[in-house]
C-alpha cells in the first residue's frame, strides 16, 4: 500500500506519528513542498519553523543513545552550538486559519534534519527526518490545532 502525504494526514488527525526516524529521499516537488505548516485552529497563529541539517545518516547509529534527547532539548533552548552542524533554514510564520504555509517549494537537504516547531500558544514539536541523496521527495506536514501540534512524514 502506497502511503500519501493527505492519506498519513487523514489517518492521523491529532497524533505524534514520529517516533524515531523514517528513511526518505532528498529532492524537489512542485506539487509538495519538503515542509509544510497546515493551521487547523479558530486562530490566527504565528509559528516559528526551524531545520538544521545535523550530519550525515550514517554514522548516526554510532552516536551515544542520549544523541537524540541531547539535541532536542538544546533546540527547544535555542542553545544548539550551531558551529557543529550546519544550520538550514528558519522561518517565522503567520497562518490564517484552515490555510497552510510552505516556506519551501523545493530542497536538496541530505542527511540527518531536526525540523522543530513552535507556535504562539506555546505547543511545540520537533521532528527527526533521514534524508538520502535519492530521487524520491520527501515531505514533513505540520498540522497547528488549538492546543496542540502534530506530525506526519513520508516520501512523495
């Protein structure tokens, strides 16, 4: 069964689906940019959208298991020693509600990415992605509610 992007959406309204990472490919799309930010709440948010590109996938497997958690909690503290990765892209959003932004329309990200997510109500989400040098496209969909954000990631 082929996974779609609106299918994953659908299937997973109101869930994290990201629990460790999915191998995808690095490319480009016309009809589906690699990030996208979909407002489902009443409101107008504003969201902070942030990628590093962390490494190559590879020797991710030999990092220390705290790897990850370490990571993470340096993004949400905005203390990432960005001198030990190299930094991709930051976006500052406003969506109107049921809209949905895309700051990208096309990417050749490779290797290890950290996508992180923060709205102005305070939800948050950060999303791990492996990302080869193949021709499949990949995309990340965040969706914004209320109260919370969600995930969902797959290949084109």
């Amino acid at each position: 069964m082929d996974a779609t992007r609106r299918g994953l959406l659908a299937a997973v309204p109101a869930a994290v689906t990201m629990a460790g990472c999915s191998l995808v490919g690095g490319g480009d799309s016309d009809d589906r940019p690699p990030y996208a930010v979909e407002n489902e709440s009443d409101e107008t948010r504003s969201v902070d959208l942030r990628v590093w590109e962390v490494g190559p996938v590879d020797p991710f497997d030999e990092r220390p298991d705290s790897f990850r958690d370490d990571f993470e909690a340096a993004a949400a503290e905005g203390t990432v020693p960005e001198s030990d990765y190299e930094w991709r892209e930051s976006y500052e959003l406003s969506i109107e509600p049921g809209d949905t932004a895309a700051p990208l329309d096309e990417s050749s990200a490779t290797g290890l990415l950290y996508v992180r997510a923060s709205a102005d109500h305070g939800g948050a989400i950060g999303v791990w992605v492996e990302a080869d040098d193949s021709s499949e496209d990949f995309f990340v969909a965040i969706s914004v509610y209320g109260h919370g954000m969600s995930a969902t990631t797959g290949e084109d």
